[in-house]
C-alpha cells in the first residue's frame, strides 16, 4: 500500500512533471478550441474529485447541498481513492462513487485508466476538484474530458492552465467555506453550512450492537469513545499518550458506571495497543481496546451509541459531528480555524503557539518540530478533564476555542473577484469567534 508521504512525494515531482506535459498540451488545444462559457450553466453530470481524507470528503456536504439546491436534476458522482468508498454507507450524498486503487504505482495507472474511460464516456459536464494543492488530482481532472473544470487557485503552486473556473484558496478560512467556494463559481450557493447528517442503517446498528456484547460491554452501558490516533500523515497532531492515560484514569476513578472505548484502525493497532497496556487488569474491565473491530460504517453506529468523542484532528472528529454529538478535540500542528468542528456543544483546545499552526503545501504536510509537538503537549490533563466532568454530569461547558460562522452568506463567500456587491449597513460579526480563556 502506498503510504501518504509516497502519494505526496510522486505528487510534487511526478505530478510536476506529468502537468508540464498536459500543460503544452492543452495550450496547443486551446489555440483551436476554447470552451465558452454557458449562462447559465447547462450542468446534468458533476463529477467531484478527493481523494484524501475521510474527515474532508464530510466536510464536503454542504458544497454537495448547494449544488444539488441549484441543478436538482443533476447526477452527483465522486472520484476519489479506494479506502474511501465505504463513505457512501453512511454519507449518501453522491448518487454513486469511483474509485483508483493505490496499493502500489502499478495499481493507480491501471485502476485510474479504468476509471477514466468509464468516466470519458460519461460525459460530465464539470468536473471540481477538491484537493487543496495537489499537481495530479489537476490532471486526472483534466483527464476526465469534462467541458468545465473548477479548482482551487495557489500562486505558489503551479497547476497548469487546465481550470475553467479558479476559485482563490484562502489558507485561513474554514475548509466548509472554501469547498462552499467551489461551487459558488457555479451558481451554486447554500445558506446552510451543517455537516450532511450520517445514516446508520438498522443492520449496521445491530452488528455494533453484538459486536459490544461479545467484547464484554452490556446493553445500555454508558460508555465514551477516545481516539488516540491521528493517522499516518503527521503523528505530531496526536495528544501525548501519557495524557491520554491519565485522562482516562481520572475518568475511571470518578465516574465509576462509565467504560471507555479505545478506537481506530487496524494500521493504528500498535498505538492504542500500547495505551491500553498502561491499565492494570482492574482498569482494562472498563477500558476496551476495540481498534480495528469496526469498518467505517460501524465505527458512526459505535459513536452514536457513545455519550461523546474525545479525539485528535483526524476523521473519527467529523463523523461525530455529522452525528450531531459532542465532542472534546485536540489541535496544534493543523488549525481549528480551518478543520474544527462547529457548534456550542464541541469543545475545541488549542493553544496558538508561534509555530502553530505548521502543516502546509510547502512542507508536504510534515511537521518541521519532528515529534516535539509543544503545541500539543501544552494542552493540560487538568483543563481537558475540567470540560470532561462537566459532559459526563450533564452540565453545559464551553470550549476555549469556538468555531462559528456569524456572518451572512454573501458576506462569507464574496472576494476580491465578486461583482455588483453592495456591503451591509449593519454592524456584523466575525466568522470566527475569538478564543476564549474559560474552559
């Protein structure tokens, strides 16, 4: 399988390399045929690309609602890499997905020519891309011989001349806008910024339901989900293990009807086993290590039954939200600014130290501190298990760093590029609220 570095590395040098040729070749097109812009659009197929991230695919639903709010005929299909296909179980909001295998080289150039032929003779109308910065999700879309192409627009990141529709990137917006953005190009806008919610189907719910028996957990038995992990990309967005424990200690000794549940992946084994090691036998009655009992799918049917999350940055974060539960997250190497989760009952810690936040483009998403994650490190057991008790007791807590979008949609989304813009008189306020101190 290839890892994420791998993809980014083949992306920067290869994918350089592949845009240059595509980008002489479609000048040499353009001096023959230059698509004219429809108004209005004509769009029946749309096609949207992403490939990385579960966590951003749900992040995408409100793009999804806008376009399906403006063309309601149109079919909404995904492109996007194999590991995320089973997104579709519990987050139906394209009408069907395509996959590119990336176990090896071999297996992308093959499973990727079987995808584009299937998506040629589809004929979609538009292609959007949803990647960040990447060189080759350009060309693949480029590949896709849609007639429009809509992406993200990086100065410093040259992606050819492939983009019908460039949509200015702003790194310190929230990801929900910025994917809002892409299909405002296309006359498409929402004043709903909510996650789409998930499905949990009664099968799902009764495979989680037996699988929590057989692991020793009764029915009805409260019980909190903690994720220890942050995936493979950057360690350094994981809370120390040692927090982690102590955490859940103080959990144990104060809250003695509660279990926690120790989640994550098959590839996150060696992390959560090593956690779960730190409890004596006493402990680990009501400490479960279930990491890599649950698909995708189950994993929502898991978190719906928990009283709450407490988790990094990384996918498991915004399912929850999707869920509509609370949760208790961790920030530092990435912002909250840009990827956490919004609403009054998600409480958010970050501390905001000069070299956070430090993941980009420009450094491959790779920490610069090499595991000397201080941003993370800073964010105390005392303050975390302060928010914690006030969710196990019913009590209403707020976050240290709220995410909130106060503004009017046409106000959100509008930039230096709009047109026939007229401010409002009113005094507004800002998008995101400023940190507080209070836990």
């Amino acid at each position: 399988m290839l890892s994420l570095t791998q993809m980014r590395l083949i992306d920067r040098y290869f994918g350089g390399i592949v845009c240059c040729f595509f980008y002489a070749l479609n000048s040499l097109v353009r001096l023959f045929r230059r698509p004219a812009l429809e108004n209005p659009l004509p769009l029946r197929k749309i096609l949207v690309t992403k490939y990385f991230g579960i966590g951003s695919l749900i992040l995408l639903s409100p793009m999804v609602r806008a376009l399906r709010q403006r063309y309601p005929t149109a079919r909404i299909s995904l492109l996007t890499i194999d590991q995320n296909r089973a997104i579709g179980k519990f987050l139906p909001i394209f009408d069907d997905i395509i996959t590119i295998n990336v176990r090896s080289l071999l297996s992308v150039l093959v499973s990727a020519a079987r995808g584009f032929w299937h998506i040629r003779r589809q004929k979609y109308d538009v292609v959007i891309d949803a990647e960040f910065f990447s060189r080759l999700s350009t060309v693949f879309s480029y590949l896709t011989g849609a007639r429009y192409m809509v992406g993200f627009y990086l100065p410093e990141i040259w992606r050819g001349n492939f983009l019908t529709h460039r949509v200015h990137f702003n790194y310190y917006r929230h990801a929900i806008l910025a994917f809002l953005t892409l299909a405002k190009s296309l006359e498409a806008t929402s004043e709903d910024f909510s996650l789409a919610p998930v499905v949990v189907s009664d099968e799902v719910r009764q495979a989680v339901r037996a699988k929590l028996q057989q692991a020793g957990i009764q029915p009805g038995q409260s019980f909190i989900c903690v994720n220890v992990n942050a995936g493979a990309l950057s360690p350094e967005r994981c809370w120390p293990k040692e927090n982690f424990v102590e955490l859940i200690k103080r959990i144990l000794q104060e809250f003695s009807p509660v279990a926690v549940i120790l989640i994550g992946a098959g590839s996150d084994a060696p992390l959560v086993n090593s956690v779960h090691a730190e409890f004596d036998p006493k402990e680990q009655r009501r400490v479960f290590n279930l990491v890599g009992r649950f698909d995708l799918a189950e994993l929502c049917g898991l978190l719906e039954l928990s009283q709450f999350l407490i988790t990094n940055d990384s996918g498991p974060l915004h399912m929850a939200e999707a869920l509509r539960m609370p949760t208790v997250s961790f920030f530092g190497p990435e912002t909250p600014l840009l990827y956490g989760p919004v609403g009054a009952h998600h409480v958010v810690f970050y501390k905001g130290i000069y070299c956070s936040p430090c993941l980009n483009v420009h450094n491959l998403k790779k920490a610069p501190c090499n595991g000397n994650n201080l941003c993370m490190k800073l964010i105390g057991v005392d303050e975390v298990f302060a928010s914690v008790k006030k969710l196990l007791e019913g009590r209403p807590v707020s976050s240290n760093f709220p995410v909130s979008f106060d503004m009017p949609v046409k106000e959100l989304l509008t930039d230096y590029r709009s047109r026939n813009w007229q401010s409002s008189s009113e005094q507004l306020a800002v998008p995101i609220t400023t940190p507080r101190q209070d836990v």
